[in-house]
C-alpha cells in the first residue's frame, strides 16, 4: 500500500501503489538510472546551447538592421544610396 497521494485524488489507490513503486525501483536501480539521466543531461544542455547560439544571432541580426536604417539615405525619390558630406542638392 503506497504511503503517499502522489496523484492527489484523496485516496491512496492502485496508481498511487504504482506510482511508488515506479519511484522504489528508479531509485534503486543505479546502473541504468545514473545513465539515462546523464544523457537526458547532455542531450538537454546540447538542446540550451543552440538555442542561445540562435538567439544571439537573432539579437546581432536586429542590432545590424537597427543601425542600417539609422544611417542617412539620399532625399532623391528612389534612390537607396548613403548620404555624403559633399552632396550637391538639385
């Protein structure tokens, strides 16, 4: 009989019964325990490690786009060139 509601329904049932034995023979088993969790581990920590990596392009790329559109333009309709200190207005 379980000694705990780990399911939390107010009785202490056959899920309950299952539910620690589940947790009785994890624990006790080390040798295959101690394995799956380091690879769940470094299959997590390979998992966050991309994801920075991408988020920090995606910040580069949104700083670049911010100073390219801060840079002045020509005032020419349709013309996309970079201002110049020496330009002529027509």
């Amino acid at each position: 009989m379980a000694m705990y509601d780990w399911n939390h329904n107010g009785k202490n049932d056959r899920q309950d019964d299952y539910l620690e034995y589940m947790i009785y023979k994890d624990c006790t088993n080390d040798n295959n325990s101690n394995t799956n969790h380091s690879s769940y581990n470094s299959d997590s920590a390979f998992g966050m490690n991309v994801f920075v990596v991408i988020a920090v392009i995606v910040i580069f790329a949104f700083i670049g786009n911010a100073m390219e559109e801060s840079t002045p333009k020509c005032i020419k309709p349709g013309c996309n060139n970079e201002q110049t200190q020496n330009m002529l207005l027509a």
